[in-house]
C-alpha cells in the first residue's frame, strides 16, 4: 500500500493529535502515474558576499540590490561584492518605499532617503516624529508614527506640511503598518485595517489628500509591522480581530480568508505579544510555486498555494536550519534581482542567493524530516515487512551518499531506534531505499524519515507491505 507523506499526523503531549508538516521539504503536486505529489528538499543557499551584519531587509531598485545589514544600508552587486550607503541604527525589521527618484528607508523610529545624485540623507522634520512604517503612492512618501498617517510635499519629500495628516479612526486601536495596493492606502492596526483613496482635492485648510472607504475595512488587525506582505495580487498578514487568537490571512475587499490552520495557529498562539511583534512574512512567486512564508522567532511555517489550490486544502510546511532543521531560518529577506533569488543571513553577516543544486545553506548542512500519515490496523495488529521510498535520487555533484533515518512510532510520542538506507551515491539514479522487518504494532502507527545532506533528492512515494493479524 501507499502511505501519503505530503504531511503526516503525531500526538501532543496533551490527549490530541497534530499535523505533522514536512521541515525543509518543499510540497509539489504533479500527478504522474507514480503520485500525485512529491517532496523535494528545498533550495539551498550559496554565499556570494559579507554584509555588516544581520540581515534586516532587503529591495530592488532600478536594476540594482539594496540591503539595509546590521547598522548600514548597502549596495550589493551581482557578484556579491557591497558598497556601504549609509548608517541607518537599529536591529529590527526595515522598510522601504520606491519612488521615481529615491529609495525610501525606515529603520530605528526614522526616515532615510537615498538616490545616486544626492546621496544618503536623514529626514529631519519635526513634524514627522517617529517612523514607524512608510510607503510611497502618488507622489507622496507616506508614514506613520502609530497614530496619524502623514503625507510628503509633492515638491520636497523631506518636508511634512504640519496639517498634511489623517487618521484612523474606526477604533482606537493606533496604526501598525502601512501600505500601498492598486491605488489604495491601508492603515493596518492591531484590530482593525482601513482602506483609504486619494480624492484628488487639496487645500491650504486640509492638505491631506487622502479618504476613508468605509464600506472596505477589515475588522482584523496585525501583530507586528512586519506581519503583512504583498500576496496574489492583494496582500497577506498575521493578526487578529476584538478578542481573537492570531491567524494567518488573505486580505479581501472588506473581508479576511484564514489559511492557516490548526496548527499554525497553534504555534501563533503560544508566542508573547513581544514575540509576535517580531513576525515577519514574505513571499515568493515563480518556477511553479506560489508561496508565502511566516517567519516566527523560532521556526519559519511556509504556505503553498500553488499546491492548496491543486489539492483543494491549505498545504503548508516548514523551514529551519541546522543539522535538525529546527534552528531558526537563517535565509530571510528574498529580493529577485540579477535574475535570482537573492537573501541575507539573520543571524551572521553572509549574502548569498537561493540554489537548486545543493540543499546547504550558506554552506551548512540543513537536515530535512517527514512524517507520513498514520497506519490504522482497527485494533487487529500488523506485521510491517517492508518500506520503500521511491524518489529521484543519484543526482549528486560531489562523492556523498546521502542517507535517511527511518524510526516509528505507536504512541505519537515515543519513536523507536533509527535504522539507516542509503539515497543513492552520485550516478545511482535507480536506488531504491529499503527498511525490512520492521516489527509488529497492535493498534496504529506512524514512520518518520530524516536525513542531514547537502545533496538535493526527492520522495514521491512510500510504499509499505503489510500483513494483518487475526487477534
């Protein structure tokens, strides 16, 4: 029989059982006469530069990649090779905003402007006061200190006209974030997103340009300025409305699509209000996939919508770094630029960009892990003879052999001792992983794989013989 391994089922601690997502296994769904889907290792990371530190956002801008790494915003070449720009301070998350002729920075409570001709400056107004997020729409630079929503001089962007403000003011719940789709300004708070539209109309006695939509406001907030990206032509975010446990959403007009799921939103809930301060999603889009990543301080869950919409169910998995694969992600910030995934390290100073050809990240190995789904026997028992993992395997560049790890368990919480098969040395395309004689449970089951390598393989299949017992 064939046992799925998109996702597999183990129990908590408590009397319940859990999704089990795959950690560094990324979901694709190809129906071809072997499965309907497969696992592949993700991409790994090769380094082409140092930064100044740990990564904290990145964009590009007329062809070429900025970084704002450690205390410095930075140029990055193609070949890694960095120019630094400016000081900007700080440690959390950046911002950026794109005009015609600057690029925007938000970073430690302040506004920075860069462009080739005038260099890097600091925005000095008074009225601006603290800059806790910014966009750019319709010639106007557009941040926010967490309570009013201020507008840029059409002429000058470093001036903040002292009554060129608005406000937010379906619930006092402050402003966490601000951004800019189709046209239309979103005011996101802790409970509450506002939809505003520029009226075109502006005067001495009230500059600023910009209007509530009532009829468009979503009555769910988010947890931090980061928790909010764009995402299908629309944007996604992590929050919650009055009284609410945190979710992941899909924005919609007026409305929230959740698309997380229990488990997820487990791991949400179970974080401090400081700790989800710190969220920060991200997506990617192309080859294919389609995918949203939510960067939590501990763990990274990744949502494939590309595979959602082929199976019709909410398909996430997980990524980590670490010969487990459960240390924090360490690629974060994916800017596409010189025709690649580029991506800074959270937690050391290299630059590198994303590689299909190795499975390291930035030269260290990240170990992967999958579950696959529970084995029921209806209380009779069953001998297990054998397990076999069908796959791509062989396509190494160098000499390893990797290896993968198989144990069981009957309780969802004890595993037995590992038992190892060999993936296939480089050139051997027709391996075929096995594990025999792998005893007998009497009620239900579950088989978790694991490996550490930097050599790329795929699963596509488990397949397992089994016969059931009488008693």
């Amino acid at each position: 029989m064939q046992l799925p391994i998109l996702s597999g089922i183990y129990s908590r601690k408590g009397p319940d059982f859990d999704r089990s997502y795959p950690i560094n296994l990324v979901p694709y769904v190809n129906d071809t006469q072997i499965s309907k889907g497969y696992l592949r290792t993700a991409p790994g990371v090769t380094s082409n530069g140092t930064g100044q530190g740990a990564d904290r956002g990145g964009i590009e801008w007329n062809g070429v990649l900025y970084r704002v790494s450690g205390t410095k915003l930075i140029q990055v070449a193609s070949d890694g090779t960095t120019i630094i720009l400016g000081t900007v301070g700080g440690t959390t998350q950046c911002t950026f905003a794109i005009s015609f002729d600057r690029l925007g920075i938000q970073s430690n409570g302040n506004l920075y402007y860069y462009d080739p001709t005038n260099g890097f400056v600091q925005v000095t107004d008074a009225n601006l006061g603290t800059c806790v997020d910014v966009c750019w729409q319709d010639g106007y630079f557009i941040p926010t200190d967490g309570t009013v929503i201020r507008v840029s001089d059409l002429n000058d962007p470093t001036v903040f006209p002292a009554l060129a403000y608005g406000s937010a003011e379906a619930d006092p719940d402050g402003i966490r974030g601000i951004l800019s789709i189709r046209g239309e300004l979103y005011a996101l708070g802790s409970e509450t997103i506002e939809v505003f539209y520029n009226t075109g109309v502006v005067t001495d006695a009230a500059p600023f340009p910009f209007a509530r939509m009532r009829g468009a406001q979503i009555d769910k907030g988010i947890v931090g300025t980061g928790a909010k990206c764009l995402f299908l032509d629309t944007f996604a975010f992590c929050g919650a409305g009055k009284n609410e446990r945190p979710r992941v959403y899909v924005a919609g007009q007026g409305s929230a699509l959740p698309i997380s799921d229990t488990t997820v939103e487990r791991a949400l809930s179970s974080l401090t209000d400081d700790e989800l301060a710190t969220i920060v999603l991200e997506s990617r889009t192309g080859e294919g996939v389609v995918e949203l990543l939510v960067h939590l301080p501990c763990t990274t869950f990744v949502y494939s919508h590309s595979a959602s919409q082929a199976l019709q169910t909410p398909v996430w998995y997980r990524l980590g770094s670490g010969a487990l694969g459960k240390d924090q992600y360490r690629p974060r910030n994916f800017v596409l630029c010189y025709d690649r995934w580029n991506c800074g390290d959270c937690t050391g100073t290299a630059l590198g960009y994303l590689d299909n050809t190795t499975a390291a990240q930035f030269g260290d190995v990240a170990g992967w892990r999958f579950d696959a789904e529970l084995v029921y026997s209806e209380g009779k028992g069953a001998i297990c003879h054998e397990l076999e993992l069908v796959g791509q395997f062989g396509r190494s560049t160098t000499t390893e052999t990797p290896l993968a790890f198989m144990s069981w368990t009957d309780d969802g919480l004890t595993f037995s001792q590992e038992r190892t098969a060999k993936l296939g040395s480089r050139g051997q395309t027709t391996a075929r992983p096995a594990w025999r004689r792998n005893g007998m449970f009497r009620n239900w089951r579950s088989y978790r794989f694991r490996g550490a390598s930097a050599v790329p393989v795929s699963f596509h299949r488990l397949e397992a013989q089994f016969e059931a017992l009488n008693g």
